[in-house]
C-alpha cells in the first residue's frame, strides 16, 4: 500500500516513519510505502485518482474536496485536534493574543488558516485592518520571520515551532483553540472505490496505524531515530519535540474522546459547517456527517493504552 502525507517529509511525520520501521504493517501483511505530499488537497485528489491508495489530510480539506465530489471518507481521526496556531519567535514583543494589533503576520495565500482568519479576529474581537496580513510561500515564512519581514506565521504549529527550535531560537505559540476554534485536524482519507473492493485491507491499514503511532508516540526517541534513518537534517530534541506536539493532539473533546480515531457527527458537523463559511464549501452543498467519515474500519483502541512492538 501506499500512503501520501500531507505535505514534504517533517519532524511531525516521525511517527507515520516509526510506525513502518517498527514492523506495525507488516504485522498485518501490509508493505506500506509512505511517500511525501503537496498540501491537503492534493493529497486527497491523489486518493480520488487512485494515485495512492491513503492520504494524511486536514478533515476541513476533505470536506470541501466531498463538497465537490470527491469520493473519499475519512476513515481514522489520528489529529483528533487541529494544530492551528499564530507562531512566532519569542522575545519579539508578542506574549498574547492582545499583542497582535498591529502586527504583520504571514501565511499562504490560499491556505485554509488564511480563508479562517476572519474567523479568530472574529473571536478576538478585532477588526480586519487591526491585523496585516500578508501572502508568503510556505518555504519563505520563516527566512521571513528571522528576517523581520513580519511579526508571525500563520502555521500549524507542530511544524513552525520545531523548525524554529531546530534554529536555536524559542518560538511563541498562540493556540485557535484557545479562542474556541477546536475542529477535528487530519486524518486517513480512502476513496470510496478502496473501501468497497478491499474492506479488510483497510481494516488491517488502520490497526497498524493505530498501533504504530501510538507507540511512537509512547516511545519518542525511539521514533526520532527512525526518522533520522531516512530523513537528514533534524536533530533528535527538534523531532521529539514535533513528536510530543502532534501526541498532544489524539485526543479530542467530544464523545468519542477516548476513543483513538474516532469522529463523531458532532465534530464532523462543525467542520461541515466551519468550510461552508470559510472554505469554499457550497452553501447549498446537502453534504452530512455521514458522506464524510466512517468509523466502521476502525476497531476501540484507548489513547492511554500501552502498546508493544509487533
């Protein structure tokens, strides 16, 4: 099988890495090849096509991709949270939401953190002009923010934070969820086409995933080595902290909270809701929370529970 991520090969993807090396998939007779990706939509359109048969993608990006079409489902909620964050580098001034009037702060132009925006000035009480925004290439926001071009990224921050830290500079980290912006993040998507000629294997996708990550996410270091096996640059504290950063996201807030991949209609509905406003979802889109996720494929695995290597 082969699963794309979500973007380019980072700290955060240590445990998808972890989780082949340590024999998980081929405990379930599963030679996974895990290949790097070029945002969440591509991803998921990669799915779609059957260019791969699994995609890492941000839940909000699926939907909007079903909206048009897509025949795809998430199928396993591994970011039971989104990592939404502003990030920046610390001793600049900024300590808290308040401190953003004012500022510069960057991200892609045509990301989903940029169309949601509106969003969390909403939340903070704040006009469109008290904050300038300015469109930046993912490669350049944070030369950019080094540089003092602007103030802040706009960035997921289990990924902006530990290519800070691998800089040998302390980021700040101010958290969407903090201002109750709290959707689902990303999860496994498979066509509708792979769900229904080979169930099982993705059944027996799942349980290796499951239990893989969540060992690496139980054994950090370890799982940091493996990741420096196949990909340089990065060293062992930065890939730990990315590590402890995407764990801190398993679980989430609503019912299927200790329930580790889990959604629910709730949740789902929200994010349904959330792209409507936002992502470009149509508003007479009669997309539900039952065209978009599954958990049939899935089998109860607690987010505490301990895991042993095959």
């Amino acid at each position: 099988m082969t699963l794309m991520l979500d973007v380019g090969y980072l700290p955060k993807h240590a445990l998808f890495i972890s989780a082949v090396e340590r024999g998980f998939f081929k405990a379930e007779g599963i030679d996974l090849t895990v290949m790097p990706g070029s945002g969440s939509t591509n991803t998921v359109t990669s799915v779609v096509t059957g260019k791969v048969d699994a995609g890492w993608a941000d839940f909000g990006a699926t939907v909007t991709a079903q909206g048009r079409g897509a025949k795809v489902k998430q199928v396993n909620l591994l970011q039971a949270r989104s990592a939404y964050a502003v990030v920046g580098l610390a001793g600049t001034g900024i300590k808290g939401w308040a401190d953003l009037r004012g500022k510069t702060v960057a991200t892609e132009g045509g990301g989903a953190m940029a169309a949601m925006w509106p969003f969390a000035m909403h939340k903070l009480g704040l006009k469109k002009s008290d904050v300038n925004v300015v469109s930046a290439a993912s490669a350049s926001k944070i030369p950019g923010l080094l540089a003092g071009q602007w103030d802040a990224n706009l960035a997921l921050y289990v990924s902006d934070q530990p290519a800070i830290d691998a800089l040998g500079r302390k980021a700040f980290v101010l958290k969407w969820s903090d201002l109750g912006i709290d959707l689902y993040g990303n999860g496994i998507v498979v066509s509708d086409k792979k769900l229904k000629s080979d169930p099982e294997q993705v059944r027996r996708f799942n349980r290796a995933m499951q239990k893989g990550y969540l060992w690496a996410c139980q054994h950090p270091a370890d799982a940091a080595k493996d990741f420096q096996k196949e990909v340089s640059g990065y060293e062992a504290k930065t890939i730990t902290l990315a590590i402890h950063a995407q764990c801190g996201l398993n679980r989430g807030t609503g019912k299927s909270e200790n329930q580790f991949g889990f959604m629910d209609d709730v949740g789902t509905q929200k994010s349904i809701d959330v792209a409507r406003r936002f992502l470009g979802l149509n508003p007479e889109s009669k997309l539900t929370p039952k065209d978009v996720y599954s958990n049939s494929y899935l089998e109860p695995l607690r987010s505490n529970e301990t895991i042993k290597v095959p």
